[in-house]
C-alpha cells in the first residue's frame, strides 16, 4: 500500500505529466494563420471530429482567410463568425454564442487576436464515480480566488 505522501508525488507528477502533454500537443499551440492552418477540429478524436457540421468547418477556415482584416475593429471582442462575415459581436462570449447560435449557420465563435488561447466557457459539475473500472481518476483540491475573468484581453 502506498502511503499518502507517495500518493501525493504521484498525483502531482500525473498533474504535471497531463500539462506537460497538454502544452505540447494542444491545437491552441499551432499559430491560426494562413501558412500551417490547422482546423480547431484537428486536435479532437476522429469519433469527435466526424460529428463536426461541415459548415462550422467552413466558417472557422473564411474566419481563418479574413482574420487580419477583423483584427482592426474586432480585436479582443468575441465574435460569430458565418457565411463569410461576423454575425455577432460583443465582449461577453456567452451572449456572442447565443447570438450567433440563433442564426442556424453552425458560426466558428473566437475571440479575434487570442485564437490560440484555450477558453472555458461551460460549467460542469458531477460527482465522483466511485464505479470507474480502471485506474481512478486522480482527486485535486483546488483554491478558487476570486471571480473568473471572461474577457479574452
């Protein structure tokens, strides 16, 4: 049996691990311009990623071909982006989501000018399942400071 220290190290190294490998393989690490262009739809799992609407993909590659053109008057906004022009805008990203979801055109949302930076911008909240039939998963305590800044900036 492993003491709780050990466990600990061990935890912490798995922690460690995941961010390293994060950092490493994420999309968000690839720069979105037009040479080495990779697709948000790269960095999910074929099972994923064939769920995809092809026009959501077509929206993220027009946003991709126009993006230095928006950086002037949308950079740092949160934008919805169909059809080959912006169709919501604004600073809250979940008002921009419901906004640009309204239309039906499967928008590509971003934030111009911090495409490469990874977003949350859902909650979930479950308990822990104690019936996980591998490895548990690993427990983190976690310190929360303050309130969440969404702006993209």
């Amino acid at each position: 049996m492993l003491s709780l220290e050990v466990m600990a190290d061990l935890g912490r190294l798995h922690s460690a691990l995941f961010r390293v490998r994060f950092q490493i393989d994420s999309v968000y690490n690839s720069p979105m311009s037009m040479s080495g262009q990779q697709s948000l739809i790269d960095g999910l799992p074929p099972e994923i990623a064939k769920r995809i609407h092809p026009d959501w993909k077509k929206n993220e590659t027009d946003y991709l071909t126009q993006r230095d053109q928006l950086l002037a008057q949308y950079q740092h906004k949160w934008i919805g982006f169909a059809a080959g022009k912006v169709i919501a805008a604004g600073t809250s990203p979940v008002e921009v989501l419901h906004a640009a979801q309204a239309s039906g055109k499967h928008p590509f949302i971003t934030c111009v000018g911090h495409e490469n930076e990874p977003n949350r911008m859902r909650r979930a909240s479950f308990a822990y399942d104690s019936t996980y039939p591998r490895e548990p998963l690993p427990v983190i305590a976690l310190a929360y400071g303050g309130p969440l800044n969404m702006s993209c900036r």
